[in-house]
C-alpha cells in the first residue's frame, strides 16, 4: 500500500540579488506571479524564502514549482539572447 505524502513543509529560496536583467521586486516575473495569490507559497519580505501559504498536497506544491521554474527559465532565455 502507497501512503500519500502529507504534513510537510516547503520552503524555498528567493532572491532577486545579482539578477542578470536587474530585475526587482517590483519587476520581477516571478514575484508578479506569487503576488497575485494563484500559488501556495507566499512572499515573505523579512526573509529571502517562500513558505506555504498552508498545508497542502504534494501534487500542488509540486505544479506550482513547475509553473514557477517555467517563468524563471523564460526569463533567463530572454536574458541569454540579449547577450549574443
């Protein structure tokens, strides 16, 4: 019998520091992304970390670090083909 993983917490690392487009947090893809509360992880401005905003499933965090790589991956492609 397979168990579902359940209450365990997420935290991941986020920081605009040394961004190749100088972007901030007023400008950055991602950060307009989790503002706009579609995602279970939540700014906290105090701390370079995105904590869940509740407990939630492994399925959901999981999507919602898909969704977020993607954006970032779309803004450093951007980025390498300024720089050719």
């Amino acid at each position: 019998m397979i168990k579902a993983i359940s209450g365990f917490s997420v935290v991941i690392p986020i920081t605009y520091d040394g961004c190749p487009q100088n972007q901030t947090t007023d400008t950055c893809p991602l950060r307009k992304h989790i503002a706009k509360n579609k995602t279970v992880f939540t700014v906290d401005e105090d701390t370079l970390y995105l904590p869940q905003t509740s407990k939630n499933s492994w399925e959901e965090i999981r999507s919602d670090i898909e969704q977020m790589y993607d954006i970032c991956t779309q803004c450093q492609h951007k980025n390498c083909q300024k720089t050719r």
